[in-house]
C-alpha cells in the first residue's frame, strides 16, 4: 500500500531487531529517507544492509545512540538534520524494562526503566519538534503496549511507566496541534520479537513450565491464539504517518489480536 509518504525524512528507534526493523524497512519500502539506531551497532549495520537489500532503497543513515541518554539523542536528531534536511516522522522505541515483580524491583530498576521507558521519549519529542516546527508539521508515533489498558503480570515497571508516555503523548497533540504536529501511541499485543521471547522465558523460569506451556500461557487471551507480526504493527505506524490519517492525534490504537477484553 502507498501511504503517500515518500521524500519524507524519518527517524526510527530501536531499528536493529524486532518492531523498529519492521517500521524502518515499511518506511525504506515507502521511500522515506531514514535515520536509524540502536545501542547495538554491529546488529544495526547488518539490520541496515538489510533493509536497503530488501526495500531496494539507500538513503538510510545508521547511528549508534542510547535514547534513554540525552546527548545520544541529540546526536541523532542532529545526523538526521544533517543528512536529510530536517525530521517529518519520529518512530519512538526503546528495550522495555525488564520481567520483575515489584518486592523484587530495586531503586536502580526503577531509575533505570523511568530513563530508558519515558525520558527517551521526552529527548526525542524535545530534539524532533522545532525541527518538525520549522518544517510546517510532522507525526510522532509512540510504541507502548497493551499494558497501558491492560496490566501485564510480572512487567510492574512496564506497567506503571507506559501509562507516563500515554499521559505524554496526550498532552503533546494538544500543544502542538497549531504546528500541524500529531502525536499518537501504537500498543502491541505479544509480537513476535526478541522482548516477547524474553518474556516467555522469564514466565519459563518463575513457573518451572516448557516453553510451549510458556508461550500458551501468554497466549491466553488472544483470541487469535498467536503472535503478532512486527509487520503487522509496521503497517499501522506507516499509516498514522500518513495523510491518510491527518485528523488522528492523541490516540492509542491497540494491535493485540483482541487480547484486551475493556470495550472501551
């Protein structure tokens, strides 16, 4: 589907593996012209190789950056400004904190999954937008998860800390709606990513159960009775960075398979 975003410039976390390699290779796909990262540089490049083999498509910049450090992301805002002119589009995502219970959880934990979980999106909404301002718009898309409806056991750090991005994000699109800027949340539901293996191995461990068991567990309330794709959720960020979708801000849209059973 041609979601009318080609030329566009675009900066995407969290690009080396799972949901943020998804996003960059649909907007590579697109002809949006790309600023990547991840923490992890080696697996960025080969992610980078791999995009441009796939999309058939080269002006994507990879750069090492920790977004949960501000001077990182600074950085990167600055390469992508550099490179393409500006930032239409920012894809923000980051590693979910880890699988804990709270009596387990230690100050650093909290510390940690607080910069890694919100801050990141503070730097990168705080760097991105007077360039989106400068550039007449533009459209933020948060990943969350459904945790934000819905908690999920043994994520009490993720639970309580997505609901701040939430909060965030909803108070951005009514600020920034008079500079043509939209800011709106995707929520998924287990993907098929690095972050759900490792929740079924820690639901593994605490349970003393197989990984079938594990995966079934998790599984529960999906009606579909799968994973999601990366790509399934890659379609749905493409979108909201559409015209096509040029009257929704301040939305979070859920891509679960029906696993949150609130009506609402």
């Amino acid at each position: 589907m041609d979601y009318g975003i080609s030329g566009k410039s675009a900066v995407v976390c969290g690009a080396s593996s799972g949901i943020g390699r998804a996003v960059a290779l649909e907007f590579a796909k697109q002809g949006v012209r790309l600023t990547i990262c991840s923490r992890r540089e080696d697996e960025l490049k080969a992610a980078t190789l791999a995009i441009k083999e796939q999309s058939k498509f080269d002006e994507i910049i990879p750069v090492r950056a920790d977004v949960s450090k501000k001077e990182d992301v600074d950085d990167l805002i600055s390469r992508a400004v550099t490179q393409f002119g500006g930032v239409d589009l920012l894809f923000t995502n980051a590693a979910g904190p880890k699988p804990m219970q709270f009596l387990d959880t230690t100050d650093q934990d909290w510390i940690n999954a607080f910069q890694m979980t919100l801050m990141s999106v503070v730097y990168l909404s705080r760097a991105c937008i007077p360039v989106m301002k400068q550039r007449g718009g533009g459209s933020i898309v948060n990943i969350v998860s459904i945790s934000v409806k819905q908690p999920v056991q043994n994520l009490v750090l993720s639970n309580s800390l997505r609901m701040a991005v939430v909060g965030l994000a909803k108070t951005l699109s009514t600020e920034l709606a008079k500079y043509n800027i939209r800011v709106n949340n995707v929520c998924p539901g287990f993907t098929k990513t690095p972050r759900a293996e490792a929740l079924v191995q820690d639901t593994m461990k605490r349970e003393g159960i197989s990984k079938d068991e594990a995966t079934s567990r998790l599984l529960s309330d999906v009606p579909f009775k799968r994973m999601a794709e990366p790509e399934e959720v890659a379609s749905l960020v493409a979108f909201l960075c559409s015209d096509q979708a040029k009257f929704i801000t301040g939305s979070t849209i859920f891509v679960d398979g029906g696993a949150v059973k609130s009506a609402l």
